[in-house]
C-alpha cells in the first residue's frame, strides 16, 4: 500500500524557522547543530539528535516510527523560537 505522504528528496532548503543553535545558546560548533527548516515545497526539515533506537521500545499507545524514519529530538526552546515562523492551521 502507498504512503500518503512520502518526503520529496528533490526539496530545496528556503529558510531556517526561528533562531540558530548558536543563536539560542544551544551549540557552539556551527557545523553540529539541531535546527529547523522550511523546504521549499512547504515540508520542514528538523535537524537533531537521533534517539530512534532509544524511544522505541517505549512510545505511546498509538505512535510507531515506520521504516526509513527517525525520532529526532531539538531543544525546546528552538522549537518556540520557530512559533514565529509557523503560520496557524
């Protein structure tokens, strides 16, 4: 059966959804850092640290991680600097 939604690989990078790690204080290597990012077919793009292996025997009732994806965590404070960035439903 197809996927609903499959992540196009072709999508370009447009711009970050709120702040830098640096910017928050939650990286000083810029070349090793969580961020969050608008493609430009709308999908966004969330660099972070993989735990897949690490939550998965553990997730809630009704939340599976499917074949070819990860559970990536980002501080918290990156995701409400991004709030901005994030138009309502």
């Amino acid at each position: 059966m197809a996927r609903l939604w499959e992540a196009d690989p072709s999508a370009l990078f447009v711009k970050r959804l709120g702040k830098s790690a640096a910017e928050l204080g939650n990286s000083e290597d810029e070349e090793k850092c969580p961020d969050i990012w608008q493609l430009d077919n709308g999908d966004i793009a969330i660099i972070g640290r993989d735990l897949t292996s690490v939550y998965a025997s553990c997730l809630p009732d009704g939340v599976s991680i499917g074949l070819g994806e990860r559970l990536v965590v980002i501080p918290g404070n990156m995701l409400s600097a991004a709030k901005v960035d994030i138009p309502d439903a």
